[in-house]
C-alpha cells in the first residue's frame, strides 16, 4: 500500500511541475493584458467644418423659380449645423449624420427672419430634410433636398460646399476677446468668454457666454438673452438665443477680424415669427 502511495505522489508531483515549469513555449500570461485599441473617432467627424458654397432652389418644379444662394455652413464634430444664407438672414438648421461617405439628417428645419416668398402670416419656417447628399472629409458636402412650408409650397434643391481651412484655426477665449462692431451693434467679450451686447437700432442689450467647442477647431458655441428691446423687436425681450460662431482673423494688418454669429431662439417659444434668428457679422 505504502508502494502505492508512493507511485501516486510521484505522478501528482510531475504534473504539478510540468503546469507550473518555466514554460518553453515563451507564453508569459503573468504581465498585464495589452490595451484594447482606441474607439474609432464619431463618423460625424467627417462632416466638421466650416464650408462655403451655393444652395439652388426652385418652388414647386416650377420653371422661373430657381434660385442661387451664398451659403456659409458651420458643422461641429457632433453633428449640429448652422447654414448661414445670404437672403436676408436666413438659416438651415439641424443636426447631420455621416454613413460611410453618406450625409444624412437626424432633424432639420429652415428658418427665416424675413420669409422672401411667404407673404401671408404663416409660420416662417419649414422642414428640411435631405434626399441624399455625400462628404468627402475636408473637400466637400454635396448633396440635394426637399423643403416642405405651412402654405404647403415645397421647395427642392441642391447644394456644393466646399472646405474652408480656417475651421483649423485654434479657439480660445485669448483668441477670441474683443470689442467687435457692426453698423448700429456692439458685442464685447471677455477674458472668460462672458458676452455683452448693445444694438443703438433696437436698444437692445443682452448678455451670455461663449463656449469652446474644441480647442483645435475654429468654432464657438454662444448664448445671448436680450433685455429692453423696443418697437417690434421687443418680442425678443427675455429670450435665450444659442447658436453658433467662428472668427474670421485678418493676419494681413490691412483690415479687420470678423466675428459671424448665427443664432436662434427655440422653436417652442411663442412669439412673432420674424424674431426666430439673430445673425450678426461684426469686425473688431
């Protein structure tokens, strides 16, 4: 029996040593696990920037009602947009999706302050939604689209942006502190990015703060409340406008910065419906 016990222990041994040995095989398991890889970057990413180009529009497929628009577009790196048009302060506003080189919209809507083909008292805005449209990163946006009002018009159309490198350019509070002017406006910002606003047209005056968005990117997130404005603009008394910015630097010395802003209040708030948008361009 003693044998026995013996010749068991024997073989418990060598296993034990051959589990436990100094392996061969160059498998070292007692180092800790490498780390996963980093996420892929959001594919909205691709549409980021700051473009410019044209927007063409026609009502209703009818023949003579084509139309050319300027067109500025601010997109962050999440998605949200603002197209700034020429038209008299008009903006496309909502929030982009990138598929592969898809674009796409989660929501959209296209506001106006002063709606150049509504002539009745409806509501000035209408849905925007694109029927396709594709992103070549730090090329171009391209795509068409469908745009439906309360009057039942629609509008359809397409757009060709292209890439604006000054969406490169670093933002910072330093950066953007100033004292920045328009014809009858004045906006200050500060050294933390508190804002302060005056209109000698309006009487306006309103106040807010500035947020980066990202340090290495040439956007800015703003929001402006409005106090003591009179005659028709005083239906924008109280109200929140946020929205977007980016600052346009003169490094020539002949010439000024440019500050362009382009805001509006939610869609929620009852009010007249010219009062929606607050674009402003100043120079400091």
């Amino acid at each position: 029996m003693q044998k026995v016990d013996a010749y068991l222990r024997g073989i418990l041994l060598t296993a034990l040593a051959g589990c436990s040995g100094g392996g061969g095989s160059g498998d070292d398991s007692s180092g800790p696990p490498p780390p996963p890889p980093p996420p892929p970057p959001p594919p909205t990413m691709a549409a980021a920037g700051i473009w410019a180009g044209e927007l063409e529009v026609e009502t209703n497929g009818q023949t003579g009602t084509r139309t050319v628009l300027e067109v500025r577009a601010l997109v962050t790196a999440d998605g949200e947009f603002r197209w700034i048009l020429d038209e008299i302060g008009q903006q496309i506003v909502g929030r982009l999706l990138v598929e592969g080189g898809e674009l796409r919209t989660s929501y959209g809507l296209m506001w106006y302050e002063f709606p150049w083909w509504i002539t009745s008292d409806s509501e000035s805005q209408g849905t925007f939604d694109l029927v396709d449209g594709s992103v070549e990163e730090h090329v171009s946006l391209k795509g068409t689209f469908q745009s439906t009002w309360p009057d039942t018009s629609e509008r359809v159309g397409s757009f060709s942006l292209e890439y604006d490198p000054s969406y490169e350019l670093d933002s910072s509070y330093a950066v953007l502190a100033g004292t920045y002017t328009g014809a009858n406006e004045t906006l200050a910002i500060g050294d933390a990015g508190e804002l302060f606003y005056q209109s000698s047209a309006t009487g306006c005056v309103g106040n807010g703060d500035t947020q980066l968005i990202r340090p290495e990117s040439n956007l800015y997130s703003m929001r402006i409340e409005l106090h003591s404005c009179t005659g028709a603009d005083a239906a924008r008394n109280g109200l929140p406008y946020t929205g977007l910015a980016y600052l346009v630097p003169n490094y020539t010395g002949f010439g000024n910065d440019v500050l362009e802003l382009a805001m509006s209040i939610p869609l929620s708030a009852s009010i007249a419906t010219d009062h929606f948008l607050r674009n402003l361009s100043l120079s400091r």
